[in-house]
C-alpha cells in the first residue's frame, strides 16, 4: 500500500505530532526488528509524548484555523458585496 505524500487524509495537527513521532524513532535503539517490536516502540514513544506537548500542538493548530477561518470569511464578503 502506497500512500501520498500530502495526503488530504492529515492536517498540520497531524504532521506536528508525527514529525516529533518520527524524530524520536529516529533517535530509538536498538531498531526494532520485526513488526511486533516496531509496534512495541512506537507505542512507547507515543506513551511517553508529554500531554503538555499534545495541547500545546492543539492550540497551535485552533489559532491557525482561526486565523484562516477569519480570512475566508473576509474574502466571502467581499465577494458577495460586488454581485
């Protein structure tokens, strides 16, 4: 199974987490061997992501959607007072 690299299916909430996901697989030893072990380290890795770093990513990503959210709706508007 192939899967695209901007896939629509992820938003930055996602890329945030598994980028640091990523990054301390990078740094795990030793390197799992079989799938159960990846299983293993990854949820290890996952367990041991501080929540403050979670929320912090959450709230990183409501101010950008706000951000963006505001300036779609002043473009909506702006469109719809020349028609």
């Amino acid at each position: 199974m192939t899967f695209k690299s901007n896939s629509s299916d992820l938003n930055p909430l996602d890329y945030h987490v598994w980028g640091t996901v990523l990054g301390c697989y990078q740094k795990y030893t030793p390197k799992p061997s079989n799938i159960a072990e990846l299983k293993t380290a990854l949820l290890s890795i996952w367990n041991d992501l501080p929540q403050e770093f979670i929320d912090k990513a959450i709230l990183h990503f409501e101010r950008d959607f706000d951000r963006v959210l505001l300036q779609l709706v002043d473009i909506l508007n702006t469109r719809f007072q020349y028609r």
